[in-house]
C-alpha cells in the first residue's frame, strides 16, 4: 500500500505523531535552519515543529491558496536554511490533495528531506513513496485503512533513517532481538529500531485484517470508488442552490474528503441535523466533512433510504469517525465493490433537497 522497496522499511508505530516526533527530534538541526509546511496542516504536523523553536529552528507555515498551486506556494517559502518539507499528503479539514511527485522532484533537486503525513491518503488512494521519493512517510491506521487506533505505519528509506538519533530504547530494537545478553548491542538497521519494547500485537492482527478487505477489493478499485463517492458528492451539492462546496473541485485536487457549508443554516445546526438523520459527519474547515469509503454498495443504500426499514442505518459513515467503521467494513458482503452511483441521487436529494 506504501509501494515500499522492502517491508523491512516500515516501523510500526503508536501514531502518526510518534512517527512526527522521531523525525523531529531525529534529526541533527542547526541553528537557523527551518522546515517549510503548509497553515493547512493538523497539529500533529504543527506543533512537533514548531516545539522546535527553543533549537532556533524556524517552521514556516505557507498558505496553500496564495500560489499558482498549492506546491507553488510551499517552494516559494523555501531558502538555503531549509532542511525539510513536512506536508499532508491530503489536508484533513479541506481534502485538498497535494501533487507529492512534484513536490519529491523538488526536494531531492534542493537536498531537502521530504516528510509526509500521509494518514488521510493510505487506504483510500494510491501511494508509492518511491514515486513521491519519500524520505518519511507516516500515518495511523484507523482512518481510511479501517484499523483500530493505537498503531500506526513510519516509512523511512534507509539513508533518511540514517540520519535520525534515536529517542527510544528497548530490547526490540537491537539487532540482535532476541538475544537477551548481547552486551555490547547494535542498533537494529531497519526500521524495526523505531520500535523499542513489544509490539501492539492485538492491533497488528485487526489492522492485518483490515488491509486484507481492501487489498483484496484492490486500491485501484479503492481509489475508483472512493474518488467517484466524492465526486458525486460534490456535484450534488453544487447543484444545490443553498449549499456551498469548501473543497475544490478541480480533479487533480481531489481526494475523498468533501467539505461544505449551508448558505442559511450553522453548521452546528446542519451538522445535528445530519446526525439526527443518522448521516456521520464532522465538523471541519469551516463546514461539513463528508469522507465516504469504497464500501457503500447499492443494497446498504437501499436499506438505508427505505423509510420502512425501521433500523437506523448510518447513511453516509466517515473513516474519520471511528466508532463501528471497522467492523461495518470487515462484514463479507461489504467487500463485494458495487458503484455507488445508482443510490447517491437519491440521497442526495433527500439529504440536501428536502430538510434544509
Ligand atoms: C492529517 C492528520 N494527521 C494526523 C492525525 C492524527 O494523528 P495521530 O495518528 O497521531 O492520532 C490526523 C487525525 O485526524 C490527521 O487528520
């Protein structure tokens, strides 16, 4: 799913900002050097940098609609001091979907190490970290890779991981694993030195098991299906005279995040009108966030618009909302891929048509 040269590559980690902080305070900085990001990013790929302040390391955020494009706008932030670009690969509260190959051709042109907070991509669209020549990729597996929290994916290649110190210790990370009484020891060369003590093994087998449903679904298809949702999503309601997509439309931009806002309603009233009608969504970037996986099919739709059904269905679930996502998407029938298409009209035009 990462397109990794070698699994040995991957740590597993508590999180996405377990991952951050190994980077942040993995690296040799000197004074004056400064890392280049976006004003767009969630804290987890904020404030790592910005703690990094007492160091005399500057973070320098750039506003991702102020250029040409959004990658535009973080070049121009760039300078000789610039040791890293650290950026979502989607931005959480927008879906704004950032040209990662662009921006890996430019780091490696500049010898500026290349981050990616990569949590709202894995497991909705496809990624490679050697097209995007990646030096630190990291994400948590419970959003749209359908895992439970609590662990997480940190990619290194192996010259970046060079680079870091390493802030934790435990008998896991040494080469030697299971020999309990090599001293001296060495440090493990993979990316298992990032894990120190013994694994979240509980977590290791539900996550294993849901990257099964969409590898064997395939990310192709994920990807399909998950940017067709959105889509259709979005044509909805721009075709709505009281709404407002907050996302941009642009095709290359997209991603499965949708966000949008009503003309005439808070977005605390539409957000407890959607919940009331069974619709999970969240309130983000200024409106509604809708992020719909591959799995709705036909049949889930039909039950879930049937005014005699008599059980409340969650019409439209997020990843991002975590409760009882996993295992709605790990029930077998979920795995067979239908094209939403057919039943979306319909709720859209009941969700956004009728009530407000
Ligand atoms: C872009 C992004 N990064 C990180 C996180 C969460 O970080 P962690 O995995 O450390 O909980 C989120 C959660 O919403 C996110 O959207």
């Amino acid at each position: 799913m990462l397109n990794a040269p070698c699994t040995t590559d991957i740590a597993l980690v508590k999180n996405t900002s377990e991952a951050l902080s190994f980077v942040a305070y993995g690296l040799d900085w000197q004074v004056g050097d400064n890392i280049v990001s976006s004003n767009e990013e969630f804290p987890s790929n904020r404030i790592v940098w910005q703690s990094l302040a007492d160091q005399q390391v500057e973070f320098r955020e750039a506003n991702l609609s102020t250029a040409e494009t959004p990658e535009d706008a973080l070049f121009a932030l760039v300078d000789k001091h610039t040791r890293l670009i650290s950026i979502s690969s989607i931005q959480f509260a927008s879906g704004l979907r950032m040209n990662l190959q662009r921006i890996g051709e430019f780091c490696k042109q500049q010898h500026i190490l290349f981050c990616i907070d990569a949590i709202q991509s894995i497991g909705a669209v496809q990624f490679d970290v050697q097209k995007y020549q990646a030096d630190f990729v990291m994400a948590d597996g419970h959003k749209w890779m359908l895992g439970p929290e609590g662990l997480g994916v940190f990619y290194s290649s192996p010259a970046a991981r060079e680079q870091l110190k390493l802030t934790q210790y435990g008998w896991h990370m040494m080469h030697d694993t299971h020999n309990y009484e090599n001293k001296p020891w060495d440090t493990h060369p993979a990316a298992q030195r990032f894990e120190c003590g013994s694994p979240n093994t509980l977590g290791i087998h539900a996550l294993s098991a849901s990257l099964s449903v969409l590898l064997d679904t395939g990310m192709a298809t994920v990807e399909r299906q998950v940017l067709a949702n959105a889509r259709y999503l979005m044509d909805a309601i721009q075709s709505h005279p009281r709404l407002e997509l907050l996302s941009n439309a642009s095709a290359h931009l997209q991603s499965g995040i949708v966000v949008f806002r009503h003309t005439q309603m808070t977005q605390q009233a539409l957000y407890t009108h959607l919940q009331e009608n069974n619709v999970v969504c969240a309130m983000r970037g200024g409106g509604i966030r809708f992020s719909a996986h591959f799995f709705y099919n036909v049949a889930q739709a039909r039950h879930a618009t049937s005014r005699n059904s008599g059980t409340p269905v969650a019409v439209i679930r997020s990843p991002t909302q975590r409760i009882g996502d996993a295992p709605a998407a790990l029930r077998p029938p979920q795995t067979e891929h239908k094209a939403a298409q057919s039943w979306l009209p319909q709720m859209a035009l009941r969700l956004f048509g009728i009530k407000f």
